[in-house]
C-alpha cells in the first residue's frame, strides 16, 4: 500500500498562529465584548464556524457573515507574510526521495491554501489539498473526514500514513483517523499544551530523523 504523509497547514507548514492571533485579537476587538473573549479561551485549531459557534456560546450576539468577511479580510496578509517553517524543504525532499504520497488537509479555505503551497519548494510533489472549510461533505476536525477522505485519494491506509499536525484539535483528528500522528511543537503560541499524539517533535529536522528511522527499520 502508498506510503502517505499528511500535513496540516497552519503552524505545521508556516508559522501562521501569530499572525492570526494578532488578525483574531483586531476581529475580535471590533466583534466581540472583552469578558466573550476571555470566556472563550484560545482558539488555536478552531475554524471560522467554530469560533463564530464558540462566541454564541459564549454570550455573544453578531452577525456570522460579517464576522467570516472580517477574517477572509485579514487572510492575504496572513499567507503572504507568515514565515514557512524552517526545513520545511528539506522534509519535502525527503518525502520525495522516500516516494512518501503527500497531502495537506486544512480548515483554510483553498485560495488561503493555495497561497502557501505557492510558496513551498515541493509544491509540485503535493498531491492533493483538502479544505474542510470547501468540502461541505466532510467533518471538520476534530473528526477525521478530511484525513480519511486523503487517505483515499493517495491510494494510503491508516497503516501507511503519518499525519504531522499542531493544535490538539488536529491532533485529535489525525489519531482519530488511525494514522501515526505527530505533534509539532516549533510553532506553538506560549503556553499551548499538545496532547494525544504518538510522539512530539521540536522541529521538522525531528520529523526527518523519524522518517529516516523508520525507513531503516522497514529493510
């Protein structure tokens, strides 16, 4: 069966989560009363119904398009600016030399996708781009739709396929999708604690020392 390897996007691929957070805290400054914010918590891994979702719980009342037209106002910035993950080419390569299938699965749009994966060495070898916030038949995480549905399409098995992934949201979809599920932490915001993953990783030098390894015990 197709090796696969799985990336998320956001904070796996490039460091997005400042920038968002500094888009979330102007979004929600304008939207959101201070004592909804502090109510909801962080919102790291969330996409935009979820956060809508998550402040109606939270006590707030607003206009849902208005808030999404306020984060789709905010996203070029986000994607152009957000620095790509360092080594992130390297790890690229080496899933190309590997003969490793590759996909992203995301909550972003595909446009705010399509950004980033512009800008990425390998982009070439990227076989397939799922965004749960498009594929309207597919649950977003934690659910593992997205991962199953890449899956799929790679011609891979939860056997074959390892997934890297950030927020414990992600996190909780990947393993939830039977896949080796990896835990980046380089990109995290202060504080953030992962949880349920097979194994964590500091920096995606980390995640080829892996692929390497298990490459090694697969002769």
């Amino acid at each position: 069966m197709q090796k696969a390897f799985i990336f998320d996007m956001d904070g796996v691929l490039a460091n997005t989560e400042p920038y968002w957070e500094a888009a979330k805290a102007e979004v929600f400054n304008e939207f959101l009363n201070p004592l909804v914010v502090q109510k909801m918590g962080p919102t790291m891994g969330l996409n935009m119904d979820s956060i809508y979702n998550l402040a109606v719980e939270c006590g707030a009342s607003l206009d849902k398009e208005a808030l999404i037209s306020a984060f789709y106002a905010k996203a070029h910035w986000v994607y152009e600016n957000a620095a790509l993950t360092p080594n992130v080419e390297e790890l690229g390569r080496a899933l190309q030399r590997m003969n490793y299938a590759i996909a992203i699965v995301s909550a972003s749009p595909t446009d705010w996708m399509s950004t980033i994966v512009g800008r990425l060495p390998f982009r070439e070898s990227i076989r397939h781009l799922i965004s749960l916030e498009d594929r309207k038949d597919l649950a977003h995480k934690p659910a593992p739709d997205g991962y199953l549905e890449a899956m799929r399409e790679l011609g891979s098995g939860p056997e074959t396929t390892i997934i890297l992934e950030d927020s414990n949201t992600g996190i909780a979809s990947a393993k939830a999708s039977g896949a080796y599920t990896i835990g980046l932490r380089e990109n995290l915001i202060e504080g953030y604690v992962q949880e349920g993953a097979d194994t964590y990783v500091e920096n995606m030098g980390d995640v080829l020392q892996i692929l390497e390894n298990r490459e090694k015990a697969s002769v």
